[in-house]
C-alpha cells in the first residue's frame, strides 16, 4: 500500500477514535450524575489504576505501554473534567472540587 492509502485508512481511524472518545466522554457526563446525586467523590484514584492496567494487559499491539499510560491519563484527566463540569452545575459553588 502507498504513502496516500495509508494516510486515509489512518484518517478513517481517527475519526473511529472520535466517535468512541465521545461515546466515553457521555458516559463520563451520566456517570457524573451518578456520583454527585450519591455524594461520591469524582476522584476514584483505584478505578483508575484499574483502567490503566486493563489496557496495558490487553495491548497486544505496538503501542508501548508508558505511551497508553500517558494516552489514558488524559482520556481519565478529561473524564473527571467533565464529571466536574457535571457537578458544578447541580451542587453549590465549592463543592464540586472534591
């Protein structure tokens, strides 16, 4: 395959990567939702580790792991930003931060 094939097939990707990313950040928003209507932190530092050592155990691929590590820590920084953002808007100033 040339240079330009490759670069359409990774084209399509990515934006298969979009949509999933979006897919994830809506779940992000309900389960904000969830957290906050239950008074629990948005901060799970163990659910996260959990992530972290899933997709690095099921990479089987060429994405060396501290590169998932650092992809993941910003999918997991964006998902508490918006379970944030959640909270913010149905708690009282001060109290989303937890």
């Amino acid at each position: 395959m040339k240079l330009e094939g490759c670069r359409k097939i990774i084209d399509a990707i990515d934006t298969e990567i979009l949509l999933l990313l979006n897919r994830r950040a809506a779940l992000s928003r309900r389960i904000g939702l969830i957290k906050t209507s239950a008074a629990l932190p948005i901060v799970d530092g163990a659910r996260e580790e959990v992530v972290i050592r899933r997709v690095i155990r099921e990479n089987a691929g060429d994405i060396d792991d501290r590169a998932l590590t650092n992809i993941y820590g910003e999918i997991l920084s964006e998902s508490r930003r918006i379970q944030r953002t959640v909270a913010s808007e149905l708690m009282p100033t001060g109290e989303a931060s937890k």
